[in-house]
C-alpha cells in the first residue's frame, strides 16, 4: 500500500493561536505528533503542512 502521514499545523487557528508550538513538558505539541507517528511509519512519509514560518523552524532532537 503506497501512503503518506499530514499533519496539519497551523498557527492561526481561531479557537488556538500557535497551538502546534504549544510547549507540553518541554516539547513543543508538533514534535510531540511528529514522534507518535514515527512509531508507526518511516519518516520519510510524514509530511508536516503549516503556513507558518516559525512552525518550520522547529526542529526534532
């Protein structure tokens, strides 16, 4: 089966502004998807779609 993940990230949202850079324990929210989804799929068909600058700054460590 040929698929890719999306994740939707985007920064202003109207119920939650800079929601995916929302920090939970130290680690911002998108990461926080990003390595849920790496339990299950190989990077190379997780796709991160934001409209945000500050959003694709973000780095995984």
């Amino acid at each position: 089966m040929n698929y890719i993940v999306v994740i939707p990230a985007r920064y202003k949202s109207s119920r939650l502004q800079g929601k995916p850079l929302i920090n939970l324990k130290g680690v911002p929210m998108i990461i926080r998807t990003y390595r849920q989804c790496l339990k299950v799929v190989p990077a190379k068909k997780i796709y991160i779609a934001t409209d945000d600058k500050r959003i694709k700054k973000i780095k995984s460590n």
